[in-house]
C-alpha cells in the first residue's frame, strides 16, 4: 500500500508542480550526514492543488487541516540525524534514496491518509542546495490535496 501511495504521490507531484523529479534504475543509497548535519533554507514558493471527482485543479486551492501551512520567505532548519534521519519542526522522515540522475536525496514519511516526501538537492559536493517537500493527503470526501513547498 505504501509502494502505491508513494507512486501515487510522485507522479501527482510531477503533473501538477513546476519541477519534476525523475528516478534512476541505478539509485543507490548513501547517507547526507557525512557531509552536512543541519542545513537551512527559506520557502520560496508553493503549489496547492486537488483532484476530486469533477477532476484537477492545478493550483490555489485551500491547504486542508493537517498540511503545515508554510508562509513565502520562512527560513525552514533541517537535521540530518546520525540515523540519516531528516529532521525539522515536528517531522522526522526516513530516508529513501540517493539518485544520481537529479542529485537528490529522498526521505518518506507516512501517516494515516497523510505522506510527507522531501527530496534534497544537491551540488558535486553533496552540498544541499534547495529542497522540495511534498504533501500528499486524502481527505474524508475522497479528494486527494498535493502540497508542494520550494526552498532555496
């Protein structure tokens, strides 16, 4: 079910928001903490959108309860934890994957009817250099809300 979701979510998220994440076949995985351990960056954009039963709407729709609320220019600390844990505010996701193909680093969290997906971006160095947070939440009318979150 999880595997489904989080299918779900990445091709959602790379319909519905301006920058797409492809992954490679050939990821492995190598952990971010031996490079960095606390990283910062501000939100620099947003996208809120659904599907429901009436179809897509790509953007400016309300953020349903549950889905921090991030504002434009918040200054957003992340941790790696020497579990390879990224960390910040009152999340904790598990990482996911290293992929060559977009230099990013992903951590997935799930919950009930909530996924949290954050891919870092990084330089030849490994040296974050944006971050993307995605949301993804089916609500009890059956619509399914994707919250993206650009950081740089």
């Amino acid at each position: 079910m999880k595997t489904i979701l989080v299918t779900l979510l990445w091709s959602a998220t790379a319909y519905l928001s301006p920058v797409s994440a492809a992954e490679s076949a050939t990821a492995e995985t190598k952990p971010l903490v031996k490079v960095v351990k606390t990283f910062s960056f501000k939100v620099k954009s947003k996208v809120s959108s659904k599907i429901d039963g009436t179809g897509s709407t790509p953007g400016g729709v309300p953020i349903p309860p549950g889905i921090p609320k991030y504002k434009i220019g918040k200054s957003i600390t992340f941790k790696i934890a020497k579990s390879d844990h990224l960390i910040w505010k009152d999340h904790s996701l598990a990482p996911d994957m290293y992929s060559p193909m977009t230099s990013s680093y992903s951590y997935i969290g799930t919950a009930k009817n909530r996924i949290t997906m954050v891919e870092v971006f990084v330089n030849t160095n490994d040296k974050p250099t944006s971050v993307r947070i995605s949301f993804y939440k089916r609500t009890k009318s059956g619509a399914h809300h994707y919250v993206n979150y650009y950081l740089e």
